[in-house]
C-alpha cells in the first residue's frame, strides 16, 4: 500500500510539473506574435516591423527569400512595446517595397498579404 501511495504521488508531481512547464511555455509567447501568408503571387525578399514613425528598415525578419504560397511566422522578443506595427515587404524580382501601414497586432494571429503591381496596391486581410 505504501509502495503505491509513493507512486501515485510522484506520478501527480511528474503531471503537475509538466503542466507547469507548458503554461510557462504559452505564457511567453507576445500577443503581438503572428504568422505572414504571402498571397501577392510574388516572391519576398525583406519583411520588416517597425512601430510607427520609425522609417529605418534594416532588420530583415526573413532568413530566406519567401515564395508565393508560403508563411513566416514573426515573434517579438518582448522589448518592444505597442500594438499598433508598420510592415515593409520588398520584392525579389524587382527589389521595389510595398507598405502595410497601422497593423493592429495585437488583435490579429495571421495575416495575408496581397498585392497588386499593374495598379502597385497593397493589402491585406487580416484573422
């Protein structure tokens, strides 16, 4: 009985670690964190996040180019502040940039973006 008292109450401490360790998991993700879907049937080549008023590109979210089809997902390290984020995205094919402006993060998980070059208009929906 003794024996089986013991592994019960290690068993409920294993449990009780683990769903610790996935709270803290979830908790430390920014609210702000979303994934791009490029839909604009171009390849990207630059996605940057700035906040509002900051117009100096230079961190380039992306490892690699980003083809028609696929998604990067963007995470904020947590030092920035604010909900309301700028995005840049400049082509591959013919290194021009296109501006999302005052995209509300912090109430969106997904964004798709879309894009129209005869007419050069950019948008985007937003989940």
């Amino acid at each position: 009985m003794k024996k089986v008292l013991i592994k019960t109450i290690g068993a409920v401490a294993v449990a009780a670690a683990l769903v610790l360790c996935f709270q803290v998991a979830l908790s430390s993700a920014d609210q702000r964190d979303f994934t791009i879907v490029n839909a604009t049937g171009y390849p990207i080549r630059f996605i940057g996040i700035n906040p509002p008023g900051d117009e100096i590109w230079n961190e380039n979210e992306l490892d690699a180019v980003l083809p028609d089809g696929d998604r990067f997902r963007v995470e904020f390290a947590g030092i920035e502040k604010g909900c309301v984020w700028n995005i840049k995205v400049t082509w591959a094919d013919d290194n021009t940039s296109s501006f999302f402006r005052d995209v509300n993060l912090c109430k969106i998980n997904k964004i798709t973006l879309k894009y129209n070059r005869s007419a050069d208009t950019a948008s985007y929906t937003a989940e």
